[in-house]
C-alpha cells in the first residue's frame, strides 16, 4: 500500500506563498499523472492540478498562473507552488494519483496539509 505525506502548509498573509510537498513511499507512483487536490470546510474535495509522468501539467481555472505543480521522480516527490494566495484559498490541500477523469484515486488519503490565508 503507497503511503503518501503532505507537508509545507502553514498561515500566510493573502498575496503570500508557500511550497507544498508530497512524498510518496513506493517509487512506481512516478509512472502515474500525480495531482494536488483540497477540500475547504464543508465543501467536497476538488482537484486543483495535475502533471503528468512526463511533466504535461493541467490547473483549475480558479488557481491557473498562481500555482504552479512539478515533480522530482528521484526522490518521490510532487511539488505544488502557491503564490498569491487569497482567503478563499484555504483549505486542506492533499496529493494523490487520480485515475481518469473522474474522482477515483489510486491510493488511501494521506493527512493532508493545512493552508490558512488570513491577514
């Protein structure tokens, strides 16, 4: 079972920025589209980028040309580049593989990682 951990988010004045990362523990999740989705309170969990194993990247309109997704294969990782963030950006934001385009995932949930935009 892949085990994934999100880290890197944190409190942030709005217009700031943070990195967040994700960690996977199996390197065969480098062979598959990696995504960054978040759930603010009582709102379902939305998918906000993607990139592909070959670094084809996708956004929602909602954050395109403020966040910017990548990933380090030799370590495992996916990257995800918040700037100028605005309060409606909080959430929980979380990693995952998702399998076509709809809402199945490839692996369990991981804790996911606190963003909070508040002046």
């Amino acid at each position: 079972q892949v085990q994934l951990v999100e880290s890197g988010g944190g409190l942030v004045q709005p217009g700031g920025s943070l990195r967040l990362s994700c960690a996977a523990s199996r390197s065969i999740f480098n062979t598959y589209t990696m995504g960054w989705y978040r759930q603010a309170p009582g709102k379902q969990r939305e998918l906000v980028a993607t990139i592909t194993s070959g670094g084809s990247t996708n956004y929602a309109d909602s954050v395109k040309g403020r966040f910017t997704i990548s990933r380090d294969n030799a370590k495992n990782t996916v990257y995800l580049q918040v700037n100028s963030l605005k309060p409606e950006d909080k959430a929980v934001y979380y990693c995952n593989a998702p399998i076509g385009g709809g809402t199945l995932v490839r692996a369990s949930w991981g804790q996911g990682t606190q963003v909070t935009v508040s002046s």
